[in-house]
C-alpha cells in the first residue's frame, strides 16, 4: 500500500448515495482519489492488478449485480489483504459472520437518515490499519484483523466471544455479564477454567465439531449467571485459525423464559388432550347405547310406521355424525407435532388396513403401488383413514380410491373418481373446521397437519377419473426408503 494519498474505490448502485458518500470520502483524507462505479463488476476490473493501485475499498452490501460479499471475495482472490470496507443499512448476524469469514477489514452498520460519515470513518481506519503493515495485537493477530474481530463482538446484541485455541481472545459485556466474571478474568482462560465440567465439555465438544466440519453448530447448555440457573442456547461458527489455534467465533443466548413457555405449553397440551381423550371416550359410550337402542326400535316398529322409522332414521344419521366427530377429535391428539421417531412405513399395507375402518362395502380400494417411506405409522393410518372417509362421504358409497406412487419422485398419491374439489376450496379444505357439503370440516384438516408434521408437501388437484387427488411429497429425499 502507498504512503502518501490514498486511493478510495467506492461502490454503491444507488447514484445518490454514491455521491454523497464519494464527497463525504474525499473530506476525510488529506488530497485522496476517491473513484465510484456503480456495481460489482465493475468494482472487480477497477481492482485488477494492472490498473493503478487501489488502497481501499468502499462497498455497499446490496449491489445491482451481485452483494458487497460477492465482491469481498474477488477482492481478497486478486488482491490478498487490500482494506475492504462493508456497510449495511440493517445487519445482521448471518451477514456479519460471512463478512469476517470472507476477510472484512471494517464491517459497518449504517443507519438511516445519513449514514456517509460514520461509512467515511471506517474506511479511515481501515487504510490506517492497512498501513500499520499488520502490527501485533491481541494475542498475535494483525491490526486489521483484530480490529475487525473487536467491532463484531462489540456490536452484537447477544453475548460473543472469540476463542483461539480453546481460550477467550475477545467478549463483550453481554458476555461478561452471562458468565458472571470480571473481563480480566475471562480473556485467556478456557472454558474449563470458568464453568462447570460438564458445561465446559460440552461447549468443548460443540466447538471441535465446528472446526472439524466447518459448519455452524448449535446446542443448549445450563450455566448459572447472576446466581441464577440459565438455560443458554450457543451457536459455534469456525473462523479459521489465528496464531493460537482454531478461531471459534461463539453466541450466547439466554432462552430460559422461552424453555419455560415450552415446559408450560406442553403441560397445558398434556392436560387437555387427558381431558379430550375422557370426553371422547365417555361420549363414544353414550353414541353406541344410543346406536343400538336405536336400531332397536327400528326392528320393533310394524310395517306400518312408517313415519316413525323416518324420524328415527334421521336420529340415527344424527348419531352417526356425532360418533364421526368423537373420531376426529380423537385424531386431533398430538396431531402437529414433529415426527421425532420415524420407520418405514409400507403405504399400501397401512391403506389396506385403514380402509377396514371404513363402511362402505360397495366402495373399492385399489393399490396400484406400493411406495415406503419414513414416518409415524399410525399416525398415517390416521391421515389414510381420514382420505378414505372423505372419499366415501364425498364420492358416494360405490366410489372407488386408488392409493399409488407418485410417477416422478418420491411420496405417494390417493386418487378417488368422486366430484372432486373446486380449486377455489383447495386451500380452505385445509383448514379445521371447514367443512364443504356436509361433514365434521375435521378431515382434511387432520390430514394436512400430518402431512405438515411429517414435512411432507401436501398438494390437492384432480385425478384422472376427474375427482379429487392428494399428492404427498417428502421434502427431501433422505425422506423416502424405496
């Protein structure tokens, strides 16, 4: 790099800000060239070894052609450690992560209505740490890289902290705080030096898969700040290796209140669904003594009452509703959530055993296919059962309901040759409670959340003997067996 002026690329694709920023640059330097262009690409030739040298780069995150990341990249590619200055109307930590990992040298948080002086200074102090020709600081680190590390940490909401080699290198005071110990204590040490045996194993263990894999790792562990026991989520993300070993840049968040919320919810949930599941039971016995008394008197009225055998025909159809409601509401039990336990689950094996739920002896049941995939396996009795019944109850007591697998992927389709659905009712079918030409409005609904809670996509068309089709597609294919 020069000693004498400096040379400033500013890039940004708004022509106003651009502007401002060039004149706000220019002020900022004793007699500088100070160049803009308007995108990446055309940041990228003006960086190219063979033009006159550049000290420093200015560049917005959103660019017309690409983002200042992009940018960084090529930059750090030609020009190894030319000063690279990043601003962002609103940051965030994914966006300041990749900055460092790419090489920042100044990461700004430029906010609204007149951001260009603070842009301004952080390109002075970029050029200046370029020119300290990579002095020693914190622990061994150039200039620039520890100043680039200092400002992230410092800004971030949440706690952080950066360990070279096991041991803190850098924390802000949210992090001070959630330790409990005082900064002189904390840099240098490890974790194994301030926290409990079990605690400090697992962030330990967390952190070496971060560097092994190079990939973000996340977890929970129980640390007791301010006296208190505080449920803490960590997030390890690798940044390389500094002069003391593997950089490890490490957030903390405080989630006890959210942990409690969740203890509470699943509480409330147990309690209803123990409540649900009595109601339920106890209103399945009154629906069979009312079914039977009722048949019953059916059998014992003369040929002649006929009025009589109306009325309770249409008690028992009543009946017959309400007994439908008690088994879907009985389905509604755990119905969202996650599949944490899936096997392989044989679909037409488990559509032949749901369809002799169903009474409907003059319907019919074909599988063309049998397709395998992972799941909760009553769970998917559950939603074939429900599909079966809205078949039936749709398409008519001789309706006939294919259950095949899908011709160009993984996931499995049920087709009926009913009157199909309008597709302007596809996506309310959905919904509980909404119920299109009779019935409970439970059915679909049910077979959609277990759909969702299997992350299966769930689309609703028309099948070839034009009545409805229910497609179901895993979302990735580790989903599916054969």
């Amino acid at each position: 790099m020069s000693s004498g002026t400096p040379s400033v690329l500013c890039v940004a694709g708004e022509p106003g800000r651009r502007d401002r920023l060039a004149a706000e640059l220019a002020g900022s330097f004793d007699d500088p060239t100070v160049e803009t262009v308007p995108s990446a690409a055309a940041a990228a030739w003006a960086v190219d070894g063979s033009r006159p040298r550049v000290d420093c780069v200015v560049s917005a995150y959103r660019l017309p052609d690409a983002d200042g990341i992009d940018l960084l990249r090529t930059v750090r590619e030609r020009e190894g450690a030319l000063p690279f200055v990043l601003f962002v109307r609103e940051g965030s930590e994914a966006v300041a992560s990749e900055a460092v990992s790419a090489g920042v040298t100044e990461y700004v948080r430029a906010a609204e209505p007149d951001p260009c002086e603070r842009i301004a200074a952080g390109a002075r102090e970029a050029v200046r740490r370029g020119r300290s020709d990579g002095a020693a600081a914190a622990g061994g680190r150039s200039g620039r890289e520890a100043g680039r590390y200092e400002f992230l940490v410092e800004s971030a909401a949440d706690a952080m902290a950066v360990l070279e080699g096991g041991r803190y290198r850098l924390v802000n005071g949210a992090c001070v705080d959630l330790l409990g110990r005082p900064e002189r204590e904390i840099l240098g040490s490890t974790d194994a030096a301030l926290l409990p045996g079990s605690t400090a194993a697992s962030l330990r263990e967390h952190a070496e898969r971060a560097t092994a894999t190079g990939e973000r790792v996340d977890h929970r562990v129980e640390l007791a700040a301010s006296g208190e026991d505080r449920t803490v989520e960590v997030v390890h993300v690798p940044h390389g290796r500094g002069a003391d070993g593997d950089r490890i840049a490490r957030i903390y968040r405080d989630v006890t209140e959210q942990v409690e919320r969740e203890r509470l919810l699943r509480e409330e949930r147990d309690r209803l669904e123990g409540l649900a599941s009595a109601v339920a039971h106890d209103a399945r016995n009154a629906v069979q003594i009312i079914e039977g008394r009722t048949d019953l008197a059916v059998d014992l009225l003369p040929a002649d009452a006929v009025e009589a055998r109306r009325n309770l025909e249409a008690a028992r159809r009543g009946v017959d509703r309400v007994g439908d409601l008690v088994t879907s509401l009985e389905s509604l039990r755990g119905l969202n959530e996650p599949v944490s336990a899936a096997e392989p689950v044989e679909i037409g094996s488990v559509a032949r055993e749901a369809w002799r739920t169903v009474e409907a002896p003059d319907a019919t049941l074909r599988v063309a296919g049998d397709p395998v995939v992972d799941g909760d396996r009553r769970r998917i009795c559950t939603l074939l059962e429900n599909l079966l019944r809205n078949a039936v109850d749709h398409g008519g007591p001789d309706v006939t309901v294919v259950v095949d697998a899908l011709p160009d992927g993984p996931g499995f389709a049920v087709d009926d040759d009913g009157p199909g659905i309008p597709p302007a009712e596809r996506e309310r079918v959905r919904d509980l409670g909404y119920a299109s030409g009779g019935g409970t409005g439970l059915g679909l609904g049910i077979v959609a959340g277990i759909a969702d809670a299997h992350g299966w996509e769930l689309s609703i068309g028309d099948s070839e003997a034009n009545g409805a089709r229910f497609e179901f597609r895993p979302e990735t294919i580790d989903s599916l067996v054969s």
